[in-house]
C-alpha cells in the first residue's frame, strides 16, 4: 500500500450521534473557506451530503456512502453543504472534520 502524505489546514470539527433512525440528524453547514471534508466513525455507518443552504440531506443504509471503521474518507465539498450518517445496527460517533487544502 502506498502511502500520502497531504498537508491541510483543518477549519473546525464536529461529531454526529449516528443511530439507525439518524439519517435526518445533520452538520452544521460547511464553512466558507473549506474545500475538503475528512469523515470518520467508531462504527459502520452511511453518509450523504447535499449542496446548498438550507439543504436537508437525509442518510438512508441503501443510498448512503459507506465509511467503514478506522477507515477515514476525504470527500470534495462546497460551502454550505450538509452531512447526515446513519448506521445499521447499533450507534456510532461520526467524526466530521472540516479541511482548507
């Protein structure tokens, strides 16, 4: 396995409470100057995001893109975009991290 090394500045960082009836629990909007997201979670949980504010997305198992345990995931984002996770089974603590690259 390769290994990167990428260098950004994190903006700010919040958690989810992600439940297997949270897919409408959201972040807060993504900050003006960030480009970058990096999620992670004590669980397996699924994610969507939705542009634009005032956007509700909703996190549903069958839609949601998967973020596996100690597997963090950096995803493009624009400003005002929303977060939702919800998990399968059980609770997870879904790691939102806020990053300028």
């Amino acid at each position: 396995m390769a290994l990167q090394n990428n260098f950004y500045k994190i903006n700010s960082s919040l958690n989810l409470a992600a439940t297997t009836s949270s897919g409408a629990v959201r972040s807060a909007a993504v900050p003006a100057d960030v480009t970058l997201v990096r999620i992670s979670s004590s669980a397996l949980v699924y994610v969507a995001c939705i542009a634009g504010q005032g956007a509700t997305p909703t996190a549903t198992v069958a839609a949601g893109v998967q973020i596996d345990v100690s597997a963090p995931e950096i995803f493009v984002v624009r400003p005002a975009d929303t977060i939702a996770a919800i998990t399968a089974s059980g609770t997870a603590t879904v790691n939102v991290t806020f990053l300028e690259g």
